[in-house]
C-alpha cells in the first residue's frame, strides 16, 4: 500500500499549518472617516510577513497596526483623513490623492482593511479619475478602476530588496516556511515515484501514462495534474 500523495498529507493540516499564535498583530487600515492623529510608538516584525509593522497610537488612545512604508520612523505624527497632509505613511481616501502619488496597503471595497500592494518593497500609482472610479497602476502592471472612497497608504511599503539576499543554508527556509504555514519538501516529480505513491508513477519511462486533465470534483488521491483543463494533446 502507498503513502498519501503531498495533495492529500497538505489538506489534513498538521505540520502543513501556519504557526498563528505567535503572530504579533493583523494588518489593517482604520475604518473610520474622521480626521485624526498617531504617533509612530515601535516599528516590530511579524513571524510569517516580509514587511514590518508600524504600531500606531491614536489621540483618543486607540491602537493601530499597519504595514510600515519606507521612510517611516519613531515617533513620526502620522495624520489619517488629512486631505491636506500628503506626508509618507498617511492614510487618505484615493479621492484626495493627487495623480502620480505612489500608494500601498490599498482597499479594494470602502472598509475591508487594506488588500492591494501589500508586499514588501511594493507599490501602486494613481493615474487619475475616471467616470468608473479611481484608476491605478497595480504592481503587476495593470490598471485598475476602484472607489473613491477606499483608504490608501501613502509611500513604498518597507523590506524591498527582501527576496534579493540568497538564504545560504536550507535551515533557514525551513523557518521561513514553518512560519508561513508550509513545509519545505524537496519537491519530487509525480512520474519519478512508483505506481503506488503517485496516479503518474510508474513505466520503464517517466511518462504519465494518462491524460493529466482531471474532474474538479476528483478525490484527494486523484487531484494532480491539470483541474477541469479545457483541453488536452497538441495545439494544432
């Protein structure tokens, strides 16, 4: 009898689970839409994130975590709801944003905490207002029409540079993933295992020796290879 196929052992959780409780706090912009003020109180890092938080002590005493944007420091006054305060690491509504202004941590609907340009080092750009809304300059290039209403970080969110430093030893890569709610597994192909540990195992070649096309409601130990393709063989 085979073991489970990597599909299967990653669905039960166990080791394949992130390690949540020693997260520090969620990222997420303030909801409210008055004028008010913070205080830059520390700058932390996160287990599991790429990007350091920026802990936020508002007037009235509440507290905030947001992703810390590149140039922020200790004990800056961070203004939220400023339309006329355009300083690294405020939060505006796009409306009041001017076009070319490089913007991140970006809500895609009024509210929801912040979802665009997250990652470390990137960023999202204003082109203008358009008749469907505010139109950006996603970081992969494309544009996007959103409302007016949504809140922005302004400036480039901190840790670029993060992917370009090599991990060196593969001790390391194991934290990184524990972290992140994976596992480092060398990845071995399906049609290098045997016939029992892998539907694509098995043959004097390594061939699948079948369609790789599967139903989207295909059994844990038969989902691999291409879910619901449209269609197989050679374009022609």
């Amino acid at each position: 009898m085979g073991k489970r196929i990597r599909a299967q052992r990653r669905g039960r959780g166990g080791i394949f689970e992130a390690n949540t409780h020693k997260s520090k706090a969620p990222n997420i912009m303030p909801t409210f839409n008055v004028e008010k003020e913070g205080t830059v109180l520390d700058i932390i890092h996160n287990p599991g994130r790429g990007t350091p938080l920026a802990k936020l002590k508002l007037t009235d005493g509440q507290l905030l975590n947001i992703a810390a944007p590149e140039g922020l420091f200790l004990g800056q006054t961070i203004h939220i709801n400023n339309p006329n305060s355009l300083n690294i690491g405020n939060i505006l509504s796009l409306k009041n944003i001017p076009p070319g202004t490089q913007i991140c941590n970006i809500e895609l609907q009024p509210g929801d905490g912040g979802t665009f340009a997250r990652s470390s080092g990137s960023f999202a750009q204003i082109i203008g207002e358009t008749s469907s809304g505010i139109e950006l300059k996603l970081p992969s290039g494309k544009s996007k029409s959103v409302n007016p209403n949504c809140k922005a970080v302004i400036g480039i969110v901190a840790g670029a540079g993060r992917v370009d430093k090599p991990f060196l030893k593969m001790g390391t890569k194991v934290h990184l993933f524990k972290a992140k709610g994976a596992k480092r597994i060398p990845l071995v192909r399906g049609k290098a295992m045997n016939p029992v540990d892998h539907p694509f195992g098995g043959g004097a070649h390594q061939h699948a020796g079948k369609s790789k096309n599967v139903r989207r409601d295909a059994s844990p130990g038969r989902k691999v290879g291409s879910f619901g393709g449209k269609r197989s063989g050679r374009k022609r």
